[in-house]
C-alpha cells in the first residue's frame, strides 16, 4: 500500500504517520516544507523508518510538488492546515494552505494516472457558533463560518472545492475539537482561548484517535471492508463522554494546574457567540465502520498532567498570582476579545459579544453543564434531541436515499435557502445542476454537495463578506441557527479591509 501524507508534523499527522507506518507493507511518502526546522523531523523520519518513508521537500501551492508527492500514490491523506491562532496573525498562510494549496493538491490528484483515493481533513469550524439551543449538528447543517475566521473561511473553499473537482474516490473528514498533548501549552500563548463561549458545545478527539481512524480506513478499505464508504461527508466525532462546553473544558483543562475558570477568569472575558463547536448528531456513523473511538477528556487531561510534572507546581501558586503572570497578558494579546472591547475595534467585538449584558460575576452566569438549561445528562443525549426536534431542518425529505432524489426534493431544498434550483428532469446527486440563490446569483454545484454539504451561493456565503444577518431574513435554513445567537434586528454586515482590518456595515442600526 502507497500513501501519500501532508501535514504529518501536526498534531494529528504525527499520530497519522506512525498509526500507518504500523501496517505491514505500506510505504509512505511526506511533505514537509523546506523550513529549516523540518531538517530534523526529516531525519528522525529516515533513522526510524528507513526506506519505508520518503520525505518531499516544498509547498502545496507548487503544481509539480504537488504531482510528485501523489504519483504512483493509492492513498492521499490531506491533513495540512494553517490553524488558529497562526491563520489569524497571518491570513495570507492561511489562504495560501487552506485554500490554494489545498486546491493545488486536488489538482494533482484528478490529474494523476492511476488516480489515488483522496482523504480530506475538513472542520468542524465551517458550521460557525453554535450553543445551547442547538447544540447538535450533522452533515447538511447550514455552513455558517464565523465573521473573521480567517482559517474557516480557506478552509470552506477547500472543501468546497473537493467535493466539485470530479475526483473518481473521495471522502471529506470534518475534524471536532482536538486534544492533543501540548494542549495547555498552546492555549496560554495567545488570547485565542477567550474566542471560546462557556456554553459552546464542543465535542473532543484525541489527536491519537484522529490518527487510529486514519489508519483504520487505510487497513479496512484496502481489505475491500467498507465499499459504502467513499464520495461522502462524515464528522469526526468521540461519542457522549467527549461531549463538553468551553466551560467543561476551561474546568478539566486548568484542573491540572489547581485552578479553573472562576479562580483565573471573569465571565466577561470570554466571547458570548461567533465562536464553533457542535455535538455531533451523526458522529456514530464513522464509529461504526472504523470503531476509532477511545479516549475522552476527562482521561486525557489527566494524562497530560502525568506527562507534564511540572504543572503540579500550579496548585502551590495562588490562583491571583497565576492570573496576574500568565492570563492578565493574554486578555492585552491583539486576538483576545477584552482587548478589542479595550481598543474600540467594534467589529470584532459586536461579533463576539452583540448587544447582550456581559455578565461581570459568575452568579450572573446560566452554565449548560451546571443544568441552568435542563438536565445535563439529557441535553447531551442524541436520541433525545432527535424526539424534542432539536435537530436543524434540511428543506427536503431527509428519509429518500440520495439515489431516490427528484428535481422535486432539490426545488424544496433551494426553496428553503431562500433561492431556486433550475434542474429539471432526472438528476444525479454528483451531476452539476444550476442553483440561484436569493440575490439572484447562478451557480452549478452539484446536489449533493448543496443537500448534504450544506454549501451553498460561492458569493452570498463565501465568505467574506459575512452577511448572515440580511441572508438570514430570507432563508429559512440559516435563520433557524442564526437567530440562536443574533438579534433579528441587527443587520450588520462583517468585511476585511484591503489592510485587513475589521469592519462592520451597519453598526449604528444594532445599537
């Protein structure tokens, strides 16, 4: 078996790597950029695993790099990625990543005889913010990226463009939130922990999970296991005991240091919406084919904490002292949300908090895991989401299999985002068909990727510009999250300047 990898000195690649190179048989072959501290990754590779690796030296966005690394190739297992909070310094790596290498990539693959099968690490970050009252997603949910995420932005174009290239053999993996062992070391470099909403549903996977799923559809598929599997969306998921809040996690997290989020933090310190996160409604589905599923949270920070001694000595501090040292700079960072409410950047900060009372105490506070909302336990059962109609409508008869679809089922489904589909006669949930979209916009996407991707107008729902609140107004589809989290009242409009800077249309309207 030959397996193409990219983004193998990530958290999840690593696990990848090893998780493949532990099947019999499999050569592997890498890219790394030529980034000096590549160099010794490079060499730890060759002394462990010999002839049975080859590393390419280059970048996605380099054509021939990219039909290099897939010739010849059965498996290619895109998991590259320019991730918070370095897609938010530097959007142009973002893009150039995200976006265009990830395009670069699909390219070779589509060009490359024999054509390999290509696995796509997609994000949970494409269905935006979400809270308690829909907590659950699945695939076909809105695509709703936050205003600003420069990483999900790159990353829905990407996907997007996956699912539309025509490829013989693909599968798109949306990643949830992922635990990984450096975990409290990177969340206490940047003020990007207090983008978090404490009610923020998050579901988390283990970086070694993510790695053993990799590996068990590489071993099952080339044992012909799993024929059902290929030309569709999953969401990578961990089941209930992974099922948490920002809350929950701020709680486990910085338990290992002795503190937590009332000890270290004000409740206002951290965004009320334009975060993502999502219980997964459908995160069984890979678990049934691949049973990957291991470990939960509470576990893994407890093994973070054996790993890393030295946190221990938290607990000896006073949690006023740890604040003042390590958090009190984070909340001054240029990505935190206290410092732009400090700075007067209105766009970011009407984004991240809207209109709504910032609670000062955590008295004030209403916890979706402290039973505020009902019972904890209840709310994080899916079958019980599913008989309160707490899951997100569609716009189609969701029971017809894909096979079973009629320009009917598409017409309903347009309808439904507030536009029109144009196909008419017999159609094929991976043949192009012609959308319009309410601002009158033409576009082909084929079936599928619209019913159950969740895609839709590449220019109304690029994005940017993020113009949720005015599309919102018009479609059922979207209104029925948007309004979760947004005043119906609010009509504003969230773009980039050419400097980058954040703007907002509107903003005298919402006040």
């Amino acid at each position: 078996m030959k397996i193409a990898m990219t983004g193998t000195s990530g958290n999840m690649g690593r696990e990848a790597l090893a998780e493949a190179l532990g099947l019999p048989g499999v050569f592997l072959r890498v890219l790394l950029t030529r980034k000096k501290k590549n160099d010794k990754l490079e060499r730890a590779y060759k002394k462990k695993y010999g002839a049975r690796i080859e590393v390419l030296r280059g970048d996605l966005g380099e054509r021939e790099t990219c039909e290099k690394l897939v010739s010849g190739m059965d498996y290619v297992v895109h998991m590259a990625a320019v991730i918070p909070p370095r897609s938010d310094a530097d959007p142009k790596a973002s893009e150039a990543c995200n976006k265009l290498g990830t395009i670069a990539l699909i390219d070779a693959v589509k060009a490359a005889v024999p054509q390999p099968k290509y696995i796509h690490i997609s994000t949970v970050a494409l269905y935006g913010n979400r809270n308690e009252k829909h907590p659950f997603g699945r695939v076909g949910d809105p695509l709703l990226v936050s205003a600003f995420d420069h990483y999900a932005m790159h990353k829905l174009a990407g996907e997007r463009y996956c699912l539309e290239a025509g490829l013989g053999c693909w599968a798109v993996l949306r990643q949830t939130a992922m635990l990984h062992p450096n975990m409290l070391k990177d969340n206490v470099s940047d003020g990007l922990m207090f983008h978090t909403a404490l009610n923020a549903p998050l579901e988390w996977v283990s970086s070694r999970d993510s790695g053993y799923l990799i590996r068990r559809i590489l071993e099952r598929d080339s044992k012909g296991e799993v024929p059902g599997f290929w030309n569709k969306i999953y969401n990578i998921g961990a089941g209930k005991k992974a099922m948490q809040t920002g809350y929950d996690t701020f709680k486990d997290g910085f338990g290992i240091i002795g503190g937590s989020a009332e000890k270290f933090f004000k409740p206002d310190y951290f965004a009320t919406r334009n975060f993502h996160g999502l219980w997964f409604a459908d995160g069984d589905e890979l678990e049934t084919l691949f049973h990957y599923q291991r470990d939960n949270p509470t576990d893994y920070w407890k093994e973070i904490g054996s790993k890393h001694k030295i946190y221990a000595l938290g607990k000896l501090v006073p949690a006023k002292v740890i604040h003042f040292f390590l958090f009190r700079r984070l909340l001054n960072h240029p990505n935190s949300p206290y410092r732009w409410r400090k700075d007067g950047d209105r766009a970011r900060a009407f984004a991240s908090f809207g209109n709504a009372p910032r609670p000062a105490r955590w008295d004030e506070v209403k916890l979706l895991s402290k039973g505020d909302f009902g019972n904890y336990d209840d709310l994080r059962d899916v079958r019980l989401a599913r008989e309160r109609g707490l899951l997100l409508s569609h716009g189609y008869d969701e029971k017809k299999p894909m096979e079973a679809w009629t320009a009917d089922d598409l017409r309903a489904a347009a309808a439904f985002r507030g536009g029109e589909c144009l196909a008419d006669g017999p159609v094929s949930p991976y043949e192009k068909v012609l959308w319009k979209c309410s601002d009158g916009h033409t576009f082909p996407l084929t079936p599928y990727t619209v019913l159950r991707g969740g895609h839709w107008c590449p220019q109304c729902c690029a994005p940017a510009p993020w113009d949720f609140d005015r599309l919102s107004k018009r479609s059922p589809y979207f209104a029925q999250v948007w309004y979760d989290s947004h005043e119906k009242d609010e009509n504003v409009r969230y773009e980039l300047a050419e400097d980058g800077r954040a703007e907002m249309i509107g903003f005298e309207d919402a006040q």
